[in-house]
C-alpha cells in the first residue's frame, strides 16, 4: 500500500510538471520579455481609446479659404479587389509590395498597370472616377484565412483579411486660399512604411481610433468600447510643385502643408484627399496591418498611395465644389 501511494504521488507531480513546462514555454511563445508577441508585434502597440487626449483641430478657415468638400462613392471592396503589387513606388514589379493591398475605384490597377490602362478600366466609383486608392489590409491574427491573398503575401502576413465596414473618399479645400487642379496621372503616397526602423517618425501620418471618439485619434492600435469600430484615416498631402506627377523617392512633387494650412514657398494647394477606413472588430480581438517582415506590423507603418484618373472635367467640377465652399458627390 505504501509502495502504491508513492507512485500514485509520483504520478501527479510528473503531470503535473508537463503541465507547468508546457504553459511557461507557452508564455515564452506568446509574449517575449520585451512584450512582443509569436507575431513579432509588441504590446505596446496597443491602446486604449480612453486613454489618448483629444487631438488638435483643424486650423481655423481664412477668408479666402476653399472650405467645400467632395465626397467620392467608391463602394468598400466588394470586389475584392486585392493585389501585393505597389504601382506607385514599385511599378512593373510583380509582388512588389510584400504585403496585400486593398483597392477601391480603379478596378484593373496592378503592377503592370499604365496611365492608358487606368484611363480605359473599370471603377468601383459611382460617378466614373478611375483613380486608384490603396492601403495594407487590416487582419484579425486569431484566425487563419481561407481566401485567395490571405496567405499569398507570405513574409510573416498571415491571418483572416478584416473586409472595411465603411469606407469614405472625399476631397477638402485649403484654410488659406483656393485650391487648384491636380495633373492627370498624379501619384500620391502618405504614411511611412518603414517606420518602425525609421530615424524618426517624420513620415507617420496615418491616425487609428475608435467611431464613439471622432476627436482622438493615435498611432497605435486602438482598444474601442463594444459596439464602436476601429477606424483608420489616411490624410495625403495638398501642395503641388506645379511640375511634375512623381519624384525620386515619390515625395517631394507634392507635400504636406504646414500646421496653420500654408503651404511651401514654390508649391501650389490642390485639393486634400482624406481616405477614411472602419472596421468591425469584437473586444479583444488581436489585428495587425500588412507589412515588411523588419517593420512587425506596427500601427506606425500604416500608409496609402493615390493615382489621380480622373478626367480634365471630373476634376475641375472637384476644384469648383472646393471653391465655392459647397458640399457635394462626384
């Protein structure tokens, strides 16, 4: 009997033993000591909402300001538009991007695309609009996805793809004056790609937050109250140097203006395009934004390229909207 008793005694330390291993090394899996997850993503990439200050306001509008606004229906990707091509700043490069890209408008854009193919192509836009609009896909990392580009990007995007709840494209004025047209073909990028092994965040622009708190916004994922969606917005810059549709490095042609509106010595304002994105994400559930492998997914690295394809008129009927300060839909 005492022989019984001490292998019964044995019995339940050992098991127990294979269970305390199995939950450190489960620990060690799912949270590094710097905090960063099996992902690579850190904890301190996560907010809560309540705990973000509210943002500063747009600057107050002048007495020559183009203070219209014109929103473009483009629909949210019912298409499923997605490709890991990056037209603007890998063009002709198959997989240039690493990461998916979402799309909405240009239903054709790709690597390979060109200014003839853009003009010629399909759109999502009610009104005709065949620019592109594009950003990294948002997933949920608690589930494996099942759909085509949920696991063709490879370098560490893995996950369900999260579909945009809302998606709203609309165009602004500038505070300080009138705005004019954007050139056909323009390429436009905002955000930082890199910016997780950046020198500075110089670059960051995109804002994350939550649908219940429109006046905080941060750049790290926020935690939002059950029933509120996690939003994204993507701000490009305005201040065209009247010459050309891209530049070395797809950022100097066009810039963003200072704090108060104005824009540089030498650059014209054009109209402001603002690319606003929502999702439906329950409480708790872990997401990360497409990205190079080195940046892990950090909320920092959102970004968003833009093709201007409208025509000479669907442009100028935007400039006029933004002019004459009235609220309308192309």
């Amino acid at each position: 009997m005492r022989n019984e008793r001490r292998m019964l005694t044995l019995l339940v330390c050992l098991v127990l033993g294979i269970g305390l291993t199995a939950a450190v090394l489960g620990a060690t899996r799912a949270s590094g000591p710097d905090g960063s997850s099996h992902s690579g993503m850190n904890s301190r990439d996560y907010v809560d909402i309540q705990d973000v200050p509210p943002g500063p306001r747009d600057p107050a509008p002048g007495p020559d300001a183009s203070t219209g606004t014109v929103t473009v229906d483009c629909g949210r990707n019912e298409e499923r538009h997605y490709n890991e091509d990056n037209l603007v700043v890998s063009p002709g490069l198959r997989s240039g991007a690493h990461h998916t890209h979402a799309y909405v408008g240009n239903l054709s854009t790709d690597a390979m695309s060109t200014d003839a193919s853009l003009a010629a192509a399909a759109t999502s836009c009610r009104g005709g609009d065949r620019s592109t609009y594009y950003w990294p896909v948002l997933r949920r990392t608690d589930r494996a996805g099942s759909h085509p580009h949920e696991s063709s990007a490879g370098h560490g995007n893995t996950g369900e793809i999260l579909p945009e709840a809302a998606v709203s494209v609309e165009f602004r004025g500038s505070p300080v004056g009138k705005v004019v047209p954007m050139p056909r073909f323009l390429r436009a990028m905002t955000g930082d790609a890199v910016a997780a092994t950046a020198p500075s965040d110089a670059d960051v622009r995109a804002r994350w937050g939550c649908s219940g708190s429109p006046d905080r916004s941060t750049t790290r994922y926020p935690r939002c109250p059950a029933g509120e969606r996690l939003t994204r917005t993507l701000t490009f810059p305005s201040c065209w140097n009247g010459l050309d549709t891209e530049s070395p490095g797809h950022r100097s042609h066009l810039v963003f203006p200072a704090a108060n509106g104005v824009c540089p010595q030498g650059t014209f304002a054009v109209p402001q395009l603002r690319l606003s994105l929502a999702y439906d994400v329950p409480p708790g559930v872990p997401v990360a934004v497409d990205s190079f492998p080195e940046q892990r997914h950090s909320p920092k690295t959102d970004h968003a390229m833009f093709v201007d394809a409208m025509t000479d008129a669907q442009m100028a009927a935007v400039v006029d909207c933004l002019n004459e300060g009235r609220g309308c839909r192309a």
